[in-house]
C-alpha cells in the first residue's frame, strides 16, 4: 500500500478524534461524527478500485465529495490501515519532498580514504590483482620470503631503486610492469595488510619513500612521453569505441602521481621532521618550473584541450581532472590557507582587519525551511476548490528563529516546517472561540521546550563601498543644494543634519577590498608609466601559474566547460558531444542485468566525480585568482561567461537538485581500500546496495556548493551578468534549490535570488515574502542597497554592454603592461644606427653552424634583391 500527499500542517495537532477531523479539514457541521472507523475513515479519501488485494491505494487527506459510501464498506481492518498511515512518514514526491537538515561541513576535500576511492572505477576493480601480481613478480626473488612491512627502511629504498631502473629499459611492456609494481606500493601494498588502517597508512609511507627516490620526476618523464605518442592517438582516432584498453599506460602513471600528490599533501601532526620538509619541497617542485618552462598544472591543462579538440580521444579525464584539482589545491593552498594569504595581504596594504572569519560565520549559520514550490502552490489551489475554510495553523518562515508552536505533533514526520509551506502562507481562518474549545481536548505529550532566543544581530557585519557613499551625497546634493562635488565626500555644507548623520553611519561602516587597492593601483601605473616605473611583482605561485595560463586561458576554460557540460545529469547525449566516458566503459559489455547495473552506477559515479574536480578547480582558480590580482580574476571570469558558463550552471540545477544530492551511486564494497582487504561478495541487487546508510551524497553536496559559488563570483557588482539570470529565468530553479536544508548551500542560493530580485517586478516579491525575510536574514546588509525595490541608479539596461567593453578594455591594458615583452613600445629607446644594429650579436641555436652555408644559398643567394622595395622603405 501506499500513501501519497498527506497534509502536514493539519496532521500537527492531529491527536485523538478530535485532530483526526481538524487532520480532514472537516466542516464545523460534520464533526458530529468523531468515534469510530467512520470518522478515521472520512478523513481519507479512499478510491473504489483501491481494495482489490496486491493493488496499491491512496489515502489522501482531505474530505472529498463522494466518500461516504465507501466509509460504510470498510471494515476495521481498513480504518486501522488508515489511521496508521496518519503517521507514517511520507514518500519524496516530487510536488511535496520531506527532507531533513543535511549534516555536512563544507571543506577543501573529503575524507581521505573517499578521495582515493574516486580515483578508481569500478571497471577497474581487476586491474588491482595485476598490479599485485606484477610486484610480487619483482620483489619475492629478493625478499626471501619477508613481506614488505618486514623490511627496514634501507631495504625497501633499494627494492624501489631497482623497480626505477625498470622505467629506463626500452621494452613498453617491461616498463609497464614496473610502473604496475611502483602503483601497488603506493596502494599501499594491500596483500600483506590485514584493514582498511593498515592500507591507506602503508600507501602514505610508500608515497614519502617513493617521491624521495625521485618517482615523481621519473613518472613525470614517461607521461610526457605518452601524450606525445602520436601512434596511440591515431589508433584511439580509428577505433569505433573506446574502452579501457586504450589508456592503459596513461591511467597507471596518472594514478602513481595522483597518490603521491594526495597522500604527501595532507598534512598530519604525527609526520616526522623529513616528511615536513619533503611536503614543502615537493610543493615548490610543482608550483614552480624546475627542468621546463611550465608548472605540471599547466601540462594537465595541455591534456585537457587536447582531449576536447578530438586529438586524444583515449585521454582518461577523470584521472586527469582529479591530478589537476589536487595539485592547483596542493600547490595554491585551500579555503583556510587562503582566508590566512587575505589577512596577510590586507596587513600589508594598511587596510583595517576583516569584520568576521566567513568559514566560521557560515558553519554556525544554521538552514531553514524551504519555500513553497509552485507544484505544491497549484496542488493547493484545487484542493481548495473542495472546502470553504480550513484550520488556521502557525506558519514557521524561513525565519530559523521563530518559537515552537505548541499545537504542533511529533508525528507527523521529520520535517515539521514542509507542510507549512503548502499554502504559500495563505491560511484558512478559525474563530478563537472554536480554537479555544480544542484546545482543552490536546493532552500533554512532553515537557514545555525552551523558548529559542533571538539572536543579538544579524550573522555578517554590514559593508559599505565608496561608491555607495558618493551615490548618497550626489543624491543628497542635488535635492538639497542643487550641484555637485564629483567625488568629494567629505564637505557637508549646506546638508541637514540627518545626512550629516548617515554619511557618519556609513563612514563606520565603509569597507576597502584588496581589489580596489589593486584596481587604483591600476589606474595610476596606466596614468603615470614613466614616472611610476615598473612594478614589483611578487613571484607567488599563483602568479606563475596564470602567467603560464594566459595565452592559451580562453582554450582552458572552455575545454573545462565542455567537460563539464557532458558530465551533467542535465545533459542529453547528442553525436557532437565529447566522451567522458572512455576511462570507464569495459572491452567487453555487459550481458547480464546485474552487470548493466553495475556499469550503469560505475558511469555515474565517474560523471558525478567529473563535476566535482572541476567545479572545485575552478572555484579555487577564481579565488586565488582574484586575491593576486582583481584583473586576473576578471580575465578568467569574462572567459567563463563568454563560454556561456551562467546558463550551463542554471541548467545543471535544473533538476530535481534533491534526488541529485541524495543520490546512491556508489557500491561501497568495491570502493577502495575496502575491495583490497575484504573478499568481494558474489554480485547481487543486494550487495550493489550493501553498507550505503549515507544520508546525502557528500561530492554531490559539495559540487552544488562549488556550482552556486561560482555563479556568485561571476555576477557579484556585474549587472550585465545579473540580467542574463532574469532571461534565462534563474528565480524558479534557484527557489527549488532552497529545499536543500543546508545552510552553506541555502545562503550562496539567497545571494543570487537577492543581486535580481530588484528585476522580477513586484508580484513575484509579493508572492515569496518568505525567500525575502530569509535574504534579510542570512545575507549580508549592504546599508543603501534597495534590492528589494527597482530603484538601482546603476541598473541601466543601456549601460550593460559598455560596462563589459569597459572591463574587458581594463583587462588587456594589465595584461599587455605586465606580460608582454615590449612593455610599452612608443616609450622603449630604437636604435637607428644601421652600423649598430648589424654589429649586435644574436645567438643562434647550434645546429646553424652545421648548415649555414645551405642556410646561405637558400635564403640569400638563390633570392633576388628587389632593390625598389628596399629604396621605398628608406
């Protein structure tokens, strides 16, 4: 049996007779009838065909005309069936979805052993016993019998030594079974443990060891060597399909590599003195160029755009995808290192300290309760076409302060505040009098709960911009005075003292970012190159990387795109999109259902670890990006949108954000470590679905943050970009987000509903009230900003075009100031003297001795002189 669209809000106080008939919305003249199955019967609406047996029925409450009849053929059987569904809890439908506050913290990364378990698929799972079996080839002719725990530190330094020099031969495949030896001890030589512990602790000590014989640079070498292997990129191209097979080499080295970036990255208190020292070594190999002219970032980056312009299609992206994320995290640092690098640097531009810690603001930050969905709104206005009034119930807003009603009841299910949202806040009226005659009837069910107090203020501290002080006396001035002072906020003369008052208020509350230090900066090196002289640049990794980047940016971004494009649920196949998918799908399809259900989990979870790594690599481009430089933040950020990067996000929430984020696509006894240590079940419907009690997905969770982040930073004081989420219709699917019970998520969610609600007219501020009192509540103030209303004097719809010509103009002055060679051609010294400028030398490359007489003979003497040309440039 089944039961569907119960009405919360009446089930409240539905105890006893009593609430049975205010749980039906009964009429004051039918409860009358109150005792027995009849009256439990009435409150459900039971179809005829319902009581066939094996069938499914409904019980919906509600009274609907033509029910009775079918209350005098039930029998007590079905009553008591009725009167229990009255408190089971509901299905997640999708008109009226019950879900719990989401107990996550939001972070850089998951846990560790999760982290290494996306590194492999499913389809996988067998290549581990090759890797094994490959060391095992190599290492029991020497060890005598031990186990590689058995060694001392010496031994198993010789033993990698050895595997190293296996690298060098020139047979592939010898070269392959070393690397697969080298891949099982940095899997953490899962034969000779007996736990999951024992495995991710051996797999850490290995990468130490192996990246101190200097693996990383050795592995480094070999994959370069194959993304140049011209032979297997034409052989991928002429393949139909795709499989594993195809990227065998690439995955093995990419996963040595990923381990010992991800296990020496992670930083323990009980690590010893050298692997401290190591960490920092190994960070600085990978942020800054040692043997070539780019950072390791920048060659998975190289992957990327080669994988998507149809070159390498056999390239493994999600292993590749995954390296990139946990380098740029490695190597830049993450959320809290950054929010450190913010305090520094604002200690150094003389700027006053931050108002608050945002992590630790948003982490005691608590979710609401979400608003009312528009299938819900249309549901309800029919069922109000079947009763003239109904209960008045207390309605909890998304204001997370609001007292506990005592006519609410427990068992109605685990979210009490769903059901309050059904109306849309438009609820039917009840007479005191008939309110206070129920009342007495409600017995005791617990002891009074504390009341909840109000909160001193508001979570963030308010901010004001310049620019926001001299709108307000450029206001100020011409109603009172009639003229302006441009930019002069500082003379008051001739204002009443209320605005005396405000400008004070606002001072106190003015906040200077580092970017627009930076953008003044800016503005006089552009004004004053000479005078100014060159600017001190500080070579941080961060700058490294993007001066490595720039030149081939809009190609990264927009490779990044695609990917992320058919990685989402969103997305429907089509014959010109790229595939994702050749780092997953087995040589062999396939027959058996059990194994298409597998492999349909396995394709999943490899799309959802797809979405993560990149929306977690982008984010912490743009932020790292933005506290370097605001116009290197500007110039990643105009490439994104130019990529149609808003629309793309606003498609990838047009889902049911719920099932996304609660989905099971994992099979936790094949995940890693746990498949190397535990013999593996025979495959089943149940053993697909064994030990997964999760309640959400955590990298699912974690791409929707990253997702909103990014939309966020885009649109931030961006008008433009603001008004592309009024046409493509961002409110309604971002209100559906808001379901999602988790504080980070509903806050960046409020945000974006708060930077155009100002564009979405009155009726629809009027109609969601309560999304309205929620961005009052958790967003923070800016104190002249009428969001609430339609009077921006910067939303002009004719300004939006030149704003990003403006920008984009900005941009490319830094770029060619900073980066280009000739810094500033009409200011560098020529040299006309022809004597002095044959006489320089150049170095030539040391090949051009050997053919410089050929060189001789074919550009100097086999050319004629056209000695008229030559004159007319005289």
């Amino acid at each position: 049996m089944e039961a569907m669209d119960f009405r919360r809000e009446g089930l409240r106080s539905a105890r006893g007779a009593v609430g049975r008939v205010k749980a039906a919305g009964l009429r004051r003249d039918e409860r009358g009838c109150v005792n027995g199955a009849a009256c439990r019967m009435q409150a459900v609406d039971l179809k005829p065909g319902g009581f066939g047996a094996g069938e499914k029925w409904r019980a919906r409450v509600g009274l609907l005309a033509g029910s009775k009849p079918w209350i005098s053929a039930c029998t007590g059987l079905f009553a008591a069936r009725a009167r229990c569904y009255f408190y089971a809890p509901l299905p997640n439908t999708q008109g009226s979805v019950d879900f719990p506050t989401v107990e996550f913290e939001y972070g850089d990364t998951d846990s560790r052993g999760a982290e290494l378990a996306e590194l492999y698929s499913y389809t996988e799972e067998p290549e581990l016993s090759t890797n094994r079996r490959c060391f095992e080839e190599e290492f029991c002719p020497q060890a005598r019998g031990r186990q590689w725990p058995e060694l001392d530190t010496a031994q198993q330094r010789a033993q990698i030594l050895r595997l190293l020099e296996g690298l060098e031969v020139v047979s592939r495949e010898r070269r392959l079974r070393a690397a697969r030896a080298i891949l099982y001890l940095a899997q953490g030589v899962f034969g000779d443990c007996e736990s999951e512990g024992d495995v991710l602790h051996w797999s850490r000590h290995n990468s130490f060891l192996l990246y101190q014989l200097g693996t990383f640079s050795a592995f480094l070498e070999l994959l370069s060597m194959e993304i140049d292997n011209s032979q297997a990129c034409s052989s991928a191209l002429r393949k139909p399909a795709i499989s594993l097979a195809d990227s065998t080499e690439l995955r093995v080295l990419l996963s040595v590599m990923y381990l010992l970036v991800e296990n020496i990255r992670v930083e323990l208190e009980t690590d010893p003195p050298e692997w401290k020292s190591c960490r920092e070594t190994f960070r600085t190999e990978l942020s800054f160029p040692m043997r070539s002219d780019e950072p390791f970032a920048l060659l998975l980056f190289t992957m990327v755009t080669k994988f998507c312009s149809g070159h390498a299609p056999h390239f493994p992206m999600k292993k590749v995808l995954l390296l990139l994320w946990k380098v740029l995290l490695f190597t830049l640092g993450g959320f809290e290192a950054l929010q450190v690098m913010k305090v520094r640097r604002r200690e150094e531009l003389g700027l006053p300290p931050l108002p608050e810690d945002s992590i630790q603001v948003m982490r005691s930050m608590r979710a609401a309760s979400p608003p009312t969905c528009s299938i819900e709104l249309a549901e309800q206005q029919q069922k109000r076409g079947h009763r003239s009034r109904r209960p008045l119930m207390k309605q909890d807003s998304l204001d997370i302060y609001n007292e506990r009603d005592p006519f609410k009841n427990d068992e109605t299910g685990v979210d009490e505040e769903e059901g309050d949202e059904v109306d849309g806040g438009i609820e039917g009226e009840l007479d005191l009098m008939e309110r206070d005659a129920l009342l007495p009837t409600i017995p005791a069910q617990r002891p009074p709960i504390e009341r909840v107090s109000f909160p001193k203020g508001l979570p963030w501290a308010p901010k004001v911009r310049q620019k926001d002080i001299e709108h307000f006396l450029e206001a100020s001035r011409n109603k009172f005075i009639g003229f302006t002072l441009g930019q002069d906020t500082e003379t008051l003369i001739g204002l009443p003292r209320p605005i005396h008052e405000s400008v004070k208020t606002l001072k106190q509350h003015k906040y200077v970012s580092i970017s627009d230090v930076q953008i003044k900066n800016e503005e006089e090196l552009e004004k004053c190159p000479m005078s100014l002289g060159e600017e001190e640049v500080q070579e941080t990794p961060c700058e490294v990387l993007y001066r490595a980047m720039l030149y081939n940016l809009p190609q990264y971004m927009i490779a990044l795109l695609k990917i992320l494009l058919a990685a989402a649920p969103t997305s429907k196949a089509k014959t010109d999109s790229i595939n994702i998918l050749a780092d997953v799908l087995p040589e062999e399809m396939p027959i058996t259902v059990l194994q298409s259900m597998k492999l349909g989990i396995d394709v999943n979870r490899h799309k959802e670890i797809i979405v993560k790594s990149i929306s977690a690599l982008l984010l912490l481009l743009l932020k790292h990006f933005k506290l370097n430089h605001i116009y290197q933040f500007e110039y990643v950020s105009q490439h994104l949108v130019f990529a149609n990067c808003i629309p793309l996000i606003l498609k990838f929430f047009n889902q049911n954000i719920m099932s996304y984020i609660t989905a099971k696509n994992s099979i936790s006894v094949l995940d890693y470590p746990h498949c190397t240590v535990h013999e593996l079940p025979e495959l089943t419907a149940e053993s697909l679905e064994a030990g997964d009690n999760n309640q959400f997905c955590w990298r699912n969770l974690f791409s929707c943050i990253n997702l909103l982040r990014i939309l966020n930073k885009l649109t931030k004081w961006k008008h433009s970009r603001t008004m592309m989420l009024v046409v493509f219709k961002s409110a309604p699917i971002l209100k559906r987000a808001l379901k999602v019970k988790q504080a980070m998520m509903q806050l960046y969610v409020l945000k974006l509903l708060k930077i155009q609600t100002k564009y979405l007219g009155r009726q629809w501020r009027k109609s969601n009230m309560k999304t309205m009192s929620a961005i009052y509540q958790k967003v923070r103030h800016r104190m002249n900003d009428d969001w609430a209303y339609g009077n921006d004097i910067d939303a002009r719809p004719w300004d939006f075009q030149a704003e990003e010509c403006t920008l984009r103009a900005s941009i490319e002055a830094f770029n060619s100031r900073r980066y280009d060679k000739p810094q500033d051609s009409e200011f560098a010294p020529v040299d006309n003297c022809l004597q002095s400028v044959l006489g320089q030398r150049l170095e030539l490359p040391e090949d051009f001795h050997y053919s410089y007489e050929l060189w001789l003979e074919r550009e100097v003497f086999s050319q004629p002189i056209r000695w008229e040309e030559l004159l007319r440039y005289q």
